[in-house]
C-alpha cells in the first residue's frame, strides 16, 4: 500500500470514529480525496505542492458534467470548493500527526455568489399544509409529516429518523443533526394536533414515527418511511394544491426560518433551532425578511414625487 493510501484510510476512520461524522460524509470526503489522489498521481503526502493544488482546481473548473441528457456544463463552484475543503481538513489531519505536507491554511476555497433559495409564499404554503383531507391513515401520516417540517424546520433526515414516543406534554424533541450534534425542536399545537390523530389511527409496533405503507386499500407498514417517499409525497401535495412549481422538502424548512425571522425572531435563535453550525449559512435568509429595510423605503422613497 501506498504511503499516502494508508493516510487517507487512517483519515476516514478518525472521520467516523473520532470526529463521530456520519457514513455518508465519509463515503462522500473519500469520494473528493480520491479525486484528488487520481489526477496528482502521487505516492507521498510530501509531493502535495501548491502547484498540484493549483493545477487540481484548474481541473475541476473545467471538468465538465452531464446533467440529465443536456449539454455538458462545468462543474459548480460550490462543488468545487467541497473538493478543496475535503483536501485542506485531511491536510490538516496530517499536521496534526506531525506528518510533512502542505500546509492547509495555503489553499484558499473559491469565492462563491450569495446561494439564492427559493421560498414559498404564505398562502402557498397554507394549502401545501392543507391539501391531505382525508382521515385515513396514509393522509393522516402525510399531514403529520408537513406539519411537523414546518414546526420544527427539520432536515429531511432528521424527519425519518424520528420515533414514535414524543413527550406531547413539552412538545420538544431532542434531534440529532449533521455532525452528531443535538438540539431541541419545538411543536405547535397544529403539529401534535396531527401527530396525535395519526398515531391513534396506527395499530403497529414499529418504532418509527413516521411509516412506510402499501398501496393497498388496507395498507401493511413496510417499516421507517424513506426519504426519497418523503419527497414524492410533498411534490404530489404541492400539485394538489395547485402549486407551479416542483415543490422540495427543503423549502419547508425555509419556510420554517423565513417565517420565524419575518415574525421578529433574532438570527441566533433561527441559527439554534436549524441546528446551522455557523451563522454565516442562516443569514441566506436576512434579504428575504428585512422588515426594517422595507419600512424605511416605505417611510422615505419618493416622498417629493407628486
């Protein structure tokens, strides 16, 4: 085995045992390092040069990628920039073992334009939230599970991964977010309201909150509810309820923050109950929700037109 082979394994397993990152991190920092590994053709961490470094990034801005059968388009620059953090972290892991490389601080990430994310307007949201009319048990599921998206924000990861034995009395739940950090969401009335009619309507005993069923008239419990069915059932929601646009459930949770910060709540708080590790990615929101902005305008604009 290669030097540098036997450091980047030494590397995946501090990531999931250490740094208690999840599998799928791990799978997709291997998936940038041996990128990297591939095109600088190298044996030893000291051949890692700020012109290697240079000439990779200069690959990846003209690598292109095939997108759904259309023309070939460049790799992003904020997919650029996963590949460089993946590089400068393991850097910085060889540091730590005293092992001779560059030094992380010599790569610098690509500037990337303000992420534009897009949001649904209130009375969209509402019939979204509405659209499940029916009192069996798969629309109870389903309305359950768009009331609490937009009560806690959750990621849809954490959405699936929730159990069934909630303390409805506190209306908290105690989740587990990227990097195996905890904090605690929070339940409307309107949320436990459909939680509660949902889980009275199940006679299972599985552990999962929120269940996968058949598609038969008296439908079986497959077992945890998947993401990707967690996806269908939102888009087919957003149709129903005459929506124009494919809709994610993702922008629940933007849903979530906008409304929270539109309503007066401090950045800090938004940036807790998202579970964001740093503030910089929960101010993506701010330009959508600057009420102070608007009544300046509001108050001073044009005032000598007549």
């Amino acid at each position: 085995m290669e030097l540098i082979e036997k450091y980047l394994a030494d590397y995946l397993s501090y990531l999931e045992i250490e740094k208690n990152r999840s599998v799928k991190t791990r799978e997709n920092y291997e998936r940038y390092l041996r990128k990297f590994l591939e095109f600088a053709k190298i044996k030893n961490p000291e051949e890692i040069s700020e012109d290697l470094v240079r000439d990779f990034r200069l690959y990846l801005n003209r690598q292109p990628v095939r997108r759904n059968s259309s023309k070939d388009k460049n790799i992003e620059k904020i997919t650029q920039s996963y590949y460089l953090i993946a590089l400068r972290n393991f850097l910085k892991f060889l540091a730590k073992r005293n092992v001779k490389t560059l030094a992380a601080d010599k790569i610098e990430l690509p500037k990337i334009g303000q992420r534009q994310i897009s949001v649904l307007d209130y009375s969209d949201l509402e019939r979204l939230i509405a659209a499940p009319k029916n009192s069996d048990l798969r629309s109870l599921r389903d309305k359950a599970i768009l009331e609490t998206f937009f009560s806690t924000g959750l990621r849809l990861s954490e959405l699936v991964s929730l159990n069934r034995y909630l303390d409805f009395d506190r209306g908290e739940i105690s989740v587990k977010g990227k990097g195996g950090k905890i904090r605690v969401v929070f339940l409307s009335d309107s949320a436990k309201k459909a939680i509660k009619n949902y889980l009275n309507k199940r006679n299972d005993a599985e552990e999962a909150l929120f269940i996968s069923l058949t598609k038969a008239k008296n439908p079986k419990v497959l077992g945890r509810i998947t993401p990707r069915a967690v996806e269908r059932l939102i888009d087919h929601y957003g149709k129903v309820a005459g929506i124009g646009q494919k809709i994610h459930p993702h922008q629940l949770r933007h849903a979530f923050a906008t409304d929270l910060l539109i309503n007066g709540a401090d950045l800090r708080s938004v940036q807790e109950l998202l579970g964001h590790a740093n503030i910089s990615t929960t101010q993506i929101y701010t330009h959508l929700t600057n009420k102070e902005l608007k009544e300046v305008h509001q108050s001073f604009h044009g005032k000598r037109r007549k």
